[in-house]
C-alpha cells in the first residue's frame, strides 16, 4: 500500500511508516494536525516541551488575558514521532522549530 494510501485509511502502521519519511517542512505540521495547536503556539514550542512516555505537550499560549500561560494537550504517536524528529541534536529549552541556519 502507497504511503499515501494508508495514511488515508487511518493506518497506524501506515502513518508512522509515512511520518519517516516525510520532509521536514510537513513534520513541523504533524504536531499541530494531531494536536489542535496553533501556528504561534507551535513556534513557541521548545525541545523539551514533549513527553514521550505520557504523549503529552506542554503548550505556550499567550493570547486569552485570563487563560494560564501553559495547557496540555495530548498528541497521537504520530505527532510524537514528528516532536522526536524535530527536537533530534537540539539541547533542551531550544526552540522546536528552526529553519536550516538555526532561526525560528
């Protein structure tokens, strides 16, 4: 079955097979897609941020006045794989998304 074909079907195996191989670019989506994140929330993600054993991320958010500065959301093992990819050689407390000269 074609990657795309089984990321379609809802396959988990499909997608995880999918999300290695996928370009940078559409990784930096993934979490956002499986999580409900914002573009801003996303881009103020640092490494760290993620859990792995739990699935969980913490998000920034600054937008609501009265709202905490954090929530947790949970992502699917697909959005983790592509959280672990991204945060891949960066140190803790770096951003999460950089483009190839280090900038967010």
């Amino acid at each position: 079955m074609p990657e795309t074909a089984a990321a379609a079907t809802g396959s988990s195996a499909g997608f995880r097979h999918a999300a290695g191989s996928l370009h940078m670019r559409q990784k930096v989506y993934l979490p956002a897609m499986h999580s409900g994140m914002h573009l801003s929330e996303q881009l103020r993600a640092q490494v760290g941020d993620c859990s792995s054993t739990t699935g969980m991320l913490m998000v920034r958010q600054k937008k609501v006045r009265n709202a905490p500065a954090t929530r947790y959301v949970s992502l699917t093992p697909i959005a983790v794989e592509a959280y672990n990819q991204l945060a891949a050689g960066k140190k803790a407390g770096e951003p999460l998304c950089t483009n190839t000269g280090g900038g967010v």
